[in-house]
C-alpha cells in the first residue's frame, strides 16, 4: 500500500470535515472501524456497517481514487446512482456492458438539498462500464458532456454532504454561537467561523450571488465551453484560424435555438488534423463532434477537411452541439498546425412544433 497516497487521502477528507482519522491501537477490540487492505483492486464497502468492519481496498487505486474510496467508506454513493440522477443524466442503456448494469443503479440516496454535481469526486466519466467505449451517460446539460467524470478533488458539495450528513455543520454552528446559519446562497459555516462559499458566490457570507454554481464551474474548468444563442453568431475553435491549441484541448459548444426551433449552422471553414491513416482511421489529433440533440448518444465525428465549405448541419430539436478535442502535440514533438474552423450560426422554424 502506498502510505503517502492514503495519508494525503485521509488529509484531503481531514481538512474539508470534522472527521479524523486515527490509528487503532494492536490491542484496540472494537469491532466497527474503517480497514485499509493492501489487496489488488480499487474498492470500498459504503458507510458504517453496525457490528463489522467497513473495507477500503487501495492498493491499485490511481489518481483520485483512495480519496473516491474513502468517500464511499463514509458513505457517498456514486453520483449517477443518486435518486435524483434521472433530472441530470440520460443512460444510454445499450451501451452499457451486459453485466456492469449495476454501475448505474438508481439509488435511494438521502441529498440533503445538495445539487447534483457533474464535478463529483463520484462521478464516472461519460463512457464508464462500455464495452466498446461509446457513451454510457448523456448530460442533460450538455456543457459537462466532456467533463463529468473528470472532477479529482473533494467538491465543494462532497464536502458539504458529509459536513451535514455527519453533524459537522451543527457542531461547527454551535462552537461559533450562531443559531442559525448565516451562509447565504448555499454556503456554510465552517470550523473557523467563516462561511464556505459555492462556486458563483462572494462576500463573506456568500451573500453577492454572481452565477450559478455551474456556471461558474464550468467557466473554471472549461472556460471555452459557451452557450450561444444569438442568430447570426459567428461559431469559431479555439484560436482560429492562427493560433490553434497545442496543448490537450477539450471543449463543448452549444449553439441553442428558441422554442419551436432549430440551431442552423453553416460552415465556411474547416481544417483539423487528417485521420491517421493506420490506427483504425481515428482522428488521432483533434476532432470536431456534432450531435444533434442531447439525446443523441454518439453524433458524427469530423476531421482533416471532412467538413466542405457551405456544409450545413442542423438540429433534431433546439441544441446543435459541437464537442471539439485534440491531444497534447507537444508531447508527440509537434503542434498544431491547422486552422481549426469556422461556420455561422442561424435559426429556423420547426413547421407544425407547438
Ligand atoms: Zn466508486
């Protein structure tokens, strides 16, 4: 077991809650208590079990994992598994592996008010339990497509459940005097008095409300992801047409229609890097996705000069949705050399849509 993972997991769940952690004692005879095995596999019984042990499995565990598994250990499900998932997520049934149907199960979990939360330590990402790594989950907001999944730290809403589900929040209250809580907009009050503040929120007790919470993530960990509504907009990648990223790039564009319409988008440019011509023809170096609504689980994915001046692409209902990536060309000791695209983007009546 790799103790310096673990005391950095163990510290991470430390200093976002009242929960400590201490060492047993050989002679200790307890029986209820939380057993770090050093066994291959990455896994965690979920929450207290009265009378037993609960085991956290850590020994091949990488990245955020012994912080995931510790979460479970305290009692975090999964967050696709929350009650409340069906209003945030769309499983694509099909594509889940036969036999890992269980990954997604629809849980009785107790929320607390606290959002669901794209950005979970305990999400899986979007393709999880396929077996032919097509997409497994559809974000019902299309901004976290790309990024659900991805969330390697304790998020502010993690700590908040467990701050509330383990008393921490009340103690916390109590220990500073106050009898009701004075974080507003979300926020909570916290060991030091002070308000812990959601994402979208300032002022010392979070009181300026300046987004939402997802706005405000998003724009954090995928500032180029938009929202574009205004007919007429110009749609163009990041950097086009001169200075196109080299670095890992992944971002989602959402070109939206109003009620009782489609998203029209016409390009007049396109160039990204060609299909590698081996590797099963993947577009290796960049790709341009479009799908068509954000039921569609998989659209049609775009690269070389594959998109034709003048080409039009049109939504089934209000989103025409743009997922755009490409790797690190450093690290394959080259950039990125190519235009990226560029394309306009109207709107058009859906005929007899009430
Ligand atoms: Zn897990």
């Amino acid at each position: 077991m790799n103790m310096t993972v673990l005391q950095e997991a163990i510290g991470a769940w430390e200093a976002a809650t009242c929960i400590k952690f201490f060492e047993m004692e050989v002679l200790d005879e307890r029986a209820e208590f939380m057993e770090f095995v050093g066994k291959k596999g990455c896994y965690a019984s979920v929450g207290y079990r009265k009378g037993k042990n609960t085991r956290i499995s850590v020994d091949t565990c990488a990245g955020r994992g012994v912080t995931h598994e510790i979460a479970h250990a305290l009692g975090l499900q999964h967050e696709q598994s929350r009650s409340d998932r069906n209003d945030h997520i769309i499983l694509v049934a099909d594509n889940i592996e036969v036999g890992k149907e269980f990954n997604f199960a629809l849980l009785k979990t107790v929320n607390y008010n606290i959002p669901y939360d794209y950005y979970s330590l305990m999400h899986y990402y979007d393709r999880a339990a396929s077996g032919d790594d097509k997409r497994t989950m559809l974000a019902r907001d299309p901004r976290f497509q790309l990024v659900m999944g991805d969330g390697k730290k304790i998020s502010f809403w993690n700590a908040k459940l467990v701050n509330t589900a383990y008393g921490c929040i009340d103690d916390w209250l109590a220990s500073c005097k106050q009898e009701s809580e004075p974080c507003k907009n979300g926020g909570y009050t916290q060991k030091d008095c002070s308000c812990a503040c959601p994402l979208g929120t300032t002022g010392d007790k979070c009181q300026v409300y300046n987004m939402s919470y997802r706005d405000a993530l998003i724009k954090q960990i995928s500032p180029y992801t938009s929202v574009i509504t205004t007919s007429g907009t110009e749609v163009v990648s990041f950097g086009y047409p001169d200075d196109s990223p080299s670095a890992e790039t992944k971002y989602t564009q959402i070109m939206r229609a109003p009620e009782c319409h489609r998203a029209v988008v016409k390009f007049s440019d396109f160039e990204l890097a060609p299909r590698n011509p081996t590797e099963d023809k993947i577009c290796e170096f960049g790709s341009l996705e479009i799908r068509s609504d954000v039921t569609v689980a998989g659209g049609k994915l775009f690269c070389g000069k594959e998109i034709e001046k003048g080409t039009v692409f049109k939504s089934d209902k209000t989103d025409l949705i743009f997922h755009y990536k490409n790797p690190n060309f450093v690290q394959f000791g080259t950039e990125n050399k190519y235009k990226g695209y560029k394309a306009t983007f109207t709107v058009e009546p859906i005929p007899n849509c009430r």
